[in-house]
C-alpha cells in the first residue's frame, strides 16, 4: 500500500532497508531457520472462539480476549477498543486472525496512537495514505480506500480495521495457498506473505507483521529445566528480583535455568544488593536480531536483560532512581562492565545509548569473551 516509515535508526537503517528490499529478503530468518511447521501457527485462526461464523441477524458476542489467544503483551499493548475491533474483524476472513491485522495496527499507527501525520487527519509524510491502518487515498481510481472502505471514515477504526480485513481476504487469503513463496524467508504460509506484500510491497514489512503477531498469540513455550545450582537457585528466589512477561518475554524462568552468561548472573546479584529490580526479557521471547539489522542481538545468546522497574517505579526520562542505576553501570569497572547499555538516560559516551526504543526500560549487554 505504501512505504513504512521506518523507526530509530538514520540513514543506516535506510540504507540497510534499502538492501534489504534489493534482495527481496527479510532481516528476520535465514532460509534454514523457517520450520514450515510454525508458520501454520500465524497463518491459521486462534480458535473456535474466534472462527465461529454469524448468523443473519444474529449476533454473536466477541470472545474474551484470553479465549481468543491474546499474549499478556497484547492484552498490555493492544488498547481494548482495538482488540475488540481486530478480534471482531477476523471473523470475517476464515484464514485471518485478529493477531495478523493487530500487527499491522501496532507497525502503521501504535494501534491509533501515533501523532504522526496521516493518523487522524490528513495524509502521512509519503502523501498518499490515512487513518490507523494506512489506507492509500491517492492511488486509483477507484483507490484502496475506496476499493474496501465502503464509504466509511478512514480515521475511524471502526471502520479502517474491517477495511483492513477485507483487503487481506481479497489480497490473499480467501483463495487456496499460491504456488510461490513471495517472502520464503518469513514465518508464515504463502498466502498470508501474498496478502501482506500486496498490502505493502516489501519481505520486510511483512517480517515485522508476523513477528508482532507472534508476539500477541498465547504460545506455550517449551518449559526450561530450572538449575540446581545454589547460586542460580538463590537469583531465582530473591525478593528483589522480580520479573514480569507483560513485553512478551518470559525472564522468570529464563533467570532459573542457569543459561545466562555468568556476567549478567553476577551483575543482577550485585544490582540487588542495592535496589529491587524487575526483569522484562532476557531471552525468551525477544527477537532474534537488533532492531532494523541483521545483528543477532545479545538477549538471544543469552548475554542481555532487560529491566523496567526499580524500587517498585517504571524506568523512564525523569526518573532519578533509574538514572542512579545507569549511572551506578557506568562507574563499573574489569569483567562486570557492560559492553553496551541502552535507557532514556543520554549520558553522551560509549558504551551508552538513548533511542525511542529504551525508553521504558534499561537494556544491559555484554559482548562475546574472548580468550
């Protein structure tokens, strides 16, 4: 439909993006990483509870959230008129689900809260599209909004989403699965990675709505063996180190597994000897690579956490007790000095960073030891 502005990262993502789509290939997975298997897990429904068809002049209620499938991070980040309107949406396409469109309105507009251009009125930087869901009102005649509006508002998502729903259907996934794979690079069936590049022609963009839409489905993840080691145990068990899965990660039982590398043990131990802290991800359910690159990041190797609480309050700019902890890493000093540390804190010098995506939390990383 329209070129994704792309978040946080300059000209070197753009340049990356742009090698990127020269290629045709996604900055997600390796063509021997793509089980086939997963992918039936995004491209199929979420349940019964969400197939269930309507009958003329009837209606039929919206299933709670949690009988539909949605993660602890959807039902944190998904404001609730949008869940319902996703949920109510994918009823209406039988190989669509609320997750797929729910990731396409976290990507276009932050489910309606971005204060970008185009988002409640007018169009976005590009000049051609509007609304949550981005729908082009320039192309055409007739355009994509008109196509699947149905004369509705473009700014309203009452009427953007369902417009949203149809175009995938139409785009996709009401015919049987094609015999080319657009993006083979992607989790996700063929039909579902067609439907998403004629939505927005890139194998990027459709990464980034399968991954979102991975994260807003209940999985059960295979469960951890928790470590007999005392020191392990002892972290696992500690009053102030908690940890919470509401960004999608699972770092309880991640901490009590013992497969964190022995820095990061030793760092969080000596953290709380001086504050409570909470654990938002470690490596379980993070994304594989950095952001907008192909860098594996260091949370899935096991050498990063994140944190999102100190004593009891959120990390965020004007904090002065999270800033104490950024500013207690930077005095460290030999093996226990991060190798990088993102927060919303800009201390001006390596190995420390500020971006729009650390600013709720703080990011501690260390880099592969060398011998």
């Amino acid at each position: 439909m329209h070129r994704t502005k792309l978040k946080g990262g300059g000209a070197v993502v753009a340049l990356l993006v742009l090698a990127v789509l020269a290629g045709s290939a996604s900055p997600g997975f390796s063509l021997g990483e793509v089980p086939k298997a997963i992918g039936k897990t995004v491209s199929k429904g979420v349940g019964k509870a969400i197939q269930a068809a309507t009958q003329p002049g009837r209606a039929t209620p919206d299933p709670p959230p949690g009988e539909a499938g949605a993660s602890p991070l959807a039902m944190s980040d998904v404001p609730r008129r949008y869940l319902t309107l996703y949920i109510r949406a994918a009823t209406t396409c039988p190989k669509l689900t609320w997750q797929v469109l729910a990731g396409i309105g976290k990507i276009e507009s932050n489910h309606g809260r971005s204060q970008a251009p185009g988002v409640r009125s007018g169009v976005n930087s590009f000049g051609c599209c509007a609304g949550p869901m981005q729908f082009n009102l320039r192309n055409g005649p007739p355009s994509t909004w008109d196509a699947f509006g149905r004369g509705g508002n473009v700014y309203d998502p009452a009427d953007a989403i369902p417009a949203a729903a149809r175009k995938l259907c139409a785009n996709g996934l009401a015919a049987p699965e094609p015999a080319t794979d657009l993006c083979p690079q992607v989790l996700g069936g063929r039909a579902l990675h067609l439907a998403l590049r004629r939505y927005n022609n890139a194998c990027w963009y459709v990464h980034e709505v399968v991954t979102w839409a991975h994260r807003y489905t209940t999985t059960r993840a295979p469960t951890l063996p928790r470590s007999a080691d005392p020191f392990v145990v002892a972290l696992a068990h500690n009053p102030r180190i908690r940890a919470t899965s509401s960004h999608g990660c699972d770092p309880g039982p991640d901490l009590a597994s013992g497969r964190l590398d022995l820095r990061v043990e030793s760092l969080l131990a000596v953290l709380a000897e001086r504050w409570t802290i909470r654990l938002s991800c470690v490596a379980t359910g993070h994304s594989k690579y950095v952001q907008g690159t192909l860098r594996v990041s260091n949370h899935t190797v096991w050498r990063a956490v994140d944190i999102d609480q100190v004593n009891g309050t959120a990390v965020r700019a004007g904090n002065p007790t999270a800033e104490a902890v950024v500013r207690w890493l930077d005095g460290l000093q030999g093996p226990l000095r991060p190798s990088e540390i993102g927060s919303p804190f800009p201390l001006g010098h390596r190995p420390y960073f500020t971006d729009e995506n650390h600013q709720g939390h703080i990011h501690v990383g260390y880099a592969h030891e060398t011998t």
